[in-house]
C-alpha cells in the first residue's frame, strides 16, 4: 500500500467514527416503534390482582401466596424426615421375601477405593461407600485395587466384596 492509499483509509474511518459518534451523542434518546398501531388503545389497562390470578389460572398456571407457599415448603420437608426414618433401602418386598440387589462393578484404572465404595453405595450394595473405604484402609488394601469386571450382590459380606475386588 502508499502512503496516500492509507491516509485515505485512515481519513474514511475517522469519517465513520465521528459519524457514527454524532448520531449516538445527538440522536433520539428513545426507540420508537415501527410496529403499525393497533385496534387496541395506545395505554395498557392496569390488571387488578385478582385479575391476574384468574387469568394466569385460566392459563393453568398455579399462583400462591408467600405464606401459602411456606406451608407447602413445610409440608415436603416434613414428609422428606419421614422417608428418611423409614430408611430408603428395604430389606422385604411386599411378599415378605429378602431383596437382594446385584451389580456389575467395572474398576478401571485411576479409580480409587473411594470411588469403588460410592458405586456400591449408589447399587445398594453396601450401607455407606465411607465406611467401605475405612474398612479397606484398616487392612491396608487400598493400594491393591485391581482392574476389571467384578459381580456384586447385596447378600455378600464387606470381608466377601473385599476378597473379589481387592488382591
């Protein structure tokens, strides 16, 4: 490029600059609509509340107020202790027979004794994969976790599930 092809570009992109600058500065201050008025009147109708809920209600929506709310909040957590004392993991089903869970536990390498307890907590295998942890460091085995594909069942002893999945 020249010298005097640049100072041309660099005169048109101050052109532009203060062009566009101008318009911004001293232009309309607010955006008008290009939409074509209506049959409706240019003001909105303020909506009483009772307005509201019955139209968000005809459009199935659910309104409460704060209080209601809070009770409803009060409601599902005191419902969420009660399942929680009932214990998640039944041990019968409704015929009176055992439940015994099975999984297919997969150790790939990386993967810790940590993470083996947790995959066997979210089976229901075993009450709590921490504690399953904590027994594997008692014996000193949580360096002597071997890879592959292993059969799980809820039936089995931690000392059992220890033996099959650790050397």
């Amino acid at each position: 490029m020249t010298p005097n092809t640049l100072r041309s570009f660099a005169a048109g992109l101050l052109a532009a600059a203060i062009l566009t600058g101008s318009v911004y500065l001293f232009g309309p201050s607010e955006a008008k609509s290009t939409e074509k008025p209506s049959d409706k009147t240019e003001e909105t109708e303020k909506l009483s509340d009772k307005e509201m809920i019955e139209l968000l209600a005809s459009k199935g929506y659910v309104i409460n107020t704060e209080a209601e709310w809070s009770k409803q909040l009060a409601a599902a957590a005191k419902s969420s202790e009660k399942k929680d004392e009932k214990t998640e993991e039944k041990t019968e089903d409704k015929t009176g027979e055992k439940v015994v869970y099975r999984t297919i536990l997969t150790v790939s390498m990386g993967m810790t004794s940590i993470d083996v307890g947790n995959a066997l907590e979210k089976a229901h295998i075993i009450e709590s994969g921490i504690q399953f942890y904590k027994d594997v460091e008692k014996r000193g085995l949580e360096n002597e976790l071997r890879p592959g594909t292993f059969e799980i069942e809820s039936g089995m002893t931690t000392d059992e599930i220890i033996s099959v999945i650790f050397k």
